[in-house]
C-alpha cells in the first residue's frame, strides 16, 4: 500500500528552518493555555526533539510537514506533526499519518497527543482512526491500533 510520500530525516543545517515552522505553527494554539516563551520554546524544542527523531514528510519534490517520531515496545510515538499553512486541508497531513500507520508492525499503536480545545485537529485524527486514550485538562491523549 502507497500513501505517496517518504519520510526523510532533517539533514545537518535544517533545524533551524524546523524550529522556525514549529514555531510559526503551535505558537497561536499554545498562546491560548500559556504565554509563549521564545527561550523556553527553543530549548523544548532542542531537548524534545532530537535530531534523530526529526523528519520532513516529502512529497511531490518537496518537504510538507515535520514529524517527530520514535518508537518504544508498544509502537510509534508522534511527539510533532506540523503541516505548514499552505499546506494544510490538502492531505500532506493525512498522507503523513497513513505513511507513519504503515510502519507499524500487527498489533502496533500509534500515540499522540492534541490540545483539547482543538476541534479541527480532534477531527483529523478521530477521522484517521484515533481514540481518546486518556483526557488530562488542557491535552488529549490518542491512540491508533495497528490491526494485529
């Protein structure tokens, strides 16, 4: 099965251009539950997200969204998917999480998590299959199940 796309892992000199969409992207939904910090945001982002967990999702000859992935005993963990503007409500998000789905080996999960408040996002992925694993205040946790 296809989903059109590869991920690739950010080559050396690309972080910051990852931070920069990171940034651009969560700052509004984070304003909402905190106020941003620019410091504090940067150093998250550097500790959080490693290098080697970085990738772009390429498709059509150019990058589409960032993801931060990695895997533990259970499946796939998304710590990160940011679908810049001009992107988004074209499927690049879509094809990215069908692609990272397909990785998962019988009876693998997917798991993520989303802020609460935001309905489109909830959306996105209750469409895609996700359920709510665990609802804390202001996060939702969400799981896909690999068929097994």
């Amino acid at each position: 099965m296809t989903h059109g796309g590869a991920l690739q892992p950010l080559l050396a000199g690309e972080q910051p251009a990852a931070y920069a969409l990171y940034r651009d992207a969560m700052m509004a939904g984070l304003r909402r539950i905190a106020r941003w910090d620019e410091a504090l945001q940067r150093q998250r982002f550097a500790a959080s997200h490693q290098a080697a967990s970085l990738f772009w999702f390429h498709h059509d000859g150019a990058n589409r969204a960032l993801l931060s992935l990695r895997r533990d005993d259970a499946g796939l963990i998304v710590d990160l998917l940011v679908v810049p503007p001009a992107q988004q409500r074209r499927g690049c998000g879509r094809r990215a999480m069908q692609l990272v789905q397909a990785l998962c080996r019988p009876g693998e999960q997917v798991r993520l998590s989303c802020l609460r408040r935001d309905r489109r996002v909830r959306a996105f992925y209750a469409a895609l299959g996700y359920r709510i694993a665990h609802a804390g205040s202001d996060f939702l946790d969400l799981v896909w199940q690999a068929p097994a």
